[in-house]
C-alpha cells in the first residue's frame, strides 16, 4: 500500500490485504489477475472465474506454471510469465478480457468445467467404499 500511495486507482479495483475467506471475496468478481497456485486453481475453477495468471517462477519444479497451463489449455485463463510481464503487457491482457463479454462468458464456463468443486466428497465416498470392501473382506 506504501507503494502505491498517491497513484490513482479506479474506484473498481480494489486492493487489499490477505484475505481468509476467498470465496466471500471471488464470488463478487467478474474477472481475477492472480498467481497460479493449487488452492488458487481449485477456488477459480469451483467458481468459473475468468483468470489471468501470473505463475510465480519461485516454486518448486515450475508448479505454477504447470497449473496456468492446464487451465489456459483448456480455454479457462490466459498466463503471463513473469519475465513477459510488464504494465503495458499487464493492461493489455486486462483489456483484452474486460472489454469482451463473449471472452469473458467463455472463460468462465471453461473454468467452471475444469473444476471439481466437489472433490471433498468425492475423495470420502472412495474411502468410505474402500473401508467398507475392507471391512467385508476381513469376514
């Protein structure tokens, strides 16, 4: 915030310091610029948010990347690397999605179709099968 202490800001970008409940926050969004981390993946593709990620190229085996990647092969995010970015690279990527609808409306559905929201229960309805064949095959 020092940084950016008497730089204007338009009145509908906010910027805040980190916030514990991301889905309050994303769910009132229409487009996010964000790293591509796997909470941050699961959180954007659980609410079909269009993305631009910035990979953070100081994570173990490029991870990051690895995770823009599948979402921008999928049509759900565009990536910027960090050595690619710059204001004006950072703007034009912003107005490229702002200013698209259309771009906007399919990069959401692409993410909300590469998320699984409900991986939870999911991964419990396969432990719970696997203790129970356990338990039945034990006699």
């Amino acid at each position: 915030m020092e940084q950016l202490a008497g730089q204007p800001i338009a009145d509908h970008v906010k910027i805040v310091p980190y916030i514990d409940n991301m889905q309050t926050k994303l769910s009132h969004v229409q487009a996010l610029v964000s790293r591509a981390g796997a909470t941050t993946i699961a959180e954007v593709t659980a609410l079909g948010l269009p993305t631009i990620m910035i990979p953070s190229p100081y994570v173990t085996a490029n991870h990051q990347v690895k995770n823009a990647q599948a979402l921008v092969d999928a049509g759900a995010a565009e990536m910027i690397l960090e050595s690619d970015l710059s204001g004006t690279s950072l703007l034009e990527a912003i107005d490229t999605l702002m200013l698209d609808e259309r771009t906007q409306r399919q990069m959401a559905g692409k993410a909300e179709k590469s998320g699984h929201p409900h991986a939870a229960d999911d991964l419990i309805a396969v432990m719970k099968q696997a203790i129970a064949k356990h338990q039945k095959s034990r006699g």
